[in-house]
C-alpha cells in the first residue's frame, strides 16, 4: 500500500530529534546504527514504525500532530516515547490505551527516564554500566536518581512505594512539565 502524502515520516521524525538538541547516540538508536544491546542492555528503543506504516487517518488515532512518536519503546508496540509539542516534553503512553495521552505527565528529557533507570536497577545492572548508558543518552540526574534509589526505595519495596518515590524524584529534578 502506498503512504499518504500526509502522514508523518521518518525523516520528520529524526528532524524533531535533532531540534530538540538530544544526544547523538539518541539520534543513533533512532537511526538503528546503535542499539543498546551494544552495551548490555535490553534494546528498548527502536523507531516507532507501527505508526509509521499507518496511513494518515490512522495516525491521527495517535494525535499526531500534537505528540510525535520518537520511539516504540517495548517491543510489541505496548509503549511509545513522543514528544508534546504544545507542552514541549515528553511523553510514554500505551497505543492500546489512548486515554493516557491526555492524563500522563509530561516530563522533561531526564524526567521520562526516572521509571527507567529503576528499571535498569532493578534488572541488576551495575552503577557504572547504568550511569555510562545514561551518559550516552545525555541524562544529567542519573547519579540523583540512583542514589534516591539507594536511599529512599532500598531493595525490598511495593508498587505504591514506587509511585511515591518516583513522583518525590521527579519533583526533586524539576522534571514535571504537566
């Protein structure tokens, strides 16, 4: 099938990328020349193309024009990494649960990556290999994060106990846009 002449591209999406100064290695996950299974990790980024080979009508599903999808960042197109135009940060929302797009928080670049340095921790990646990737990724509150981690979670904790420790570090790195 051939692509609407409308429908947001690759190339309009690596443009965004750019403009908004991120690193180059974010460029290249986007780009598919690195992964970061390249450093031990689980390759959660990969270019959104479940949104890409929709047509336009389609992609409007995904309000497109206000939040551009930079990443597919679970395999199975259960999340996706965009970007609010209006708001100008970022935002993860499940395609199959649209209502999010309105409700979720809108974060800073660091702020969207709070949820998944507890992840990287949590998957028994060491200090230095989360705070080289993070690095990488030009996250600039990695070590705070990690320390909160430490001090605040500890290691025997219940989904609650996150939720409050992740809006505290939010708070704490001045990453809550909306």
């Amino acid at each position: 099938m051939e692509k609407d002449q409308n429908s947001i591209t690759k190339a309009e999406i690596r443009s965004v990328l750019v403009s908004l100064n991120l690193s180059p290695f974010v460029i290249a996950l986007f780009d598919e020349t690195d992964s970061l299974n390249m450093y031990g990790f689980y390759n959660h980024f990969s270019p959104p193309y479940h949104i890409l080979h929709a047509t336009r009508k389609e992609q409007e599903v995904f309000l497109t024009d206000r939040y551009i999808p930079l990443f597919e960042t679970i395999h199975d197109f259960s999340q996706v990494l965009a970007y609010d135009k209006v708001l100008q940060g970022f935002i993860r929302y499940s395609p199959e649960n649209l209502s999010t797009l309105k409700t979720n928080q809108v974060l800073t670049w660091d702020g969207i990556f709070v949820k998944q340095i507890l992840t990287w921790y949590e998957e028994e990646k060491n200090d230095p290999e989360i705070l080289a990737l993070c690095d990488l990724l030009g996250l600039k509150h990695a070590q705070k994060v990690l320390d909160s981690i430490y001090q605040d979670l500890g290691t025997d904790y219940s989904l609650p106990q996150i939720e409050e420790w992740e809006k505290m570090i939010i708070t704490e790195i001045d990453a809550r846009i909306k």
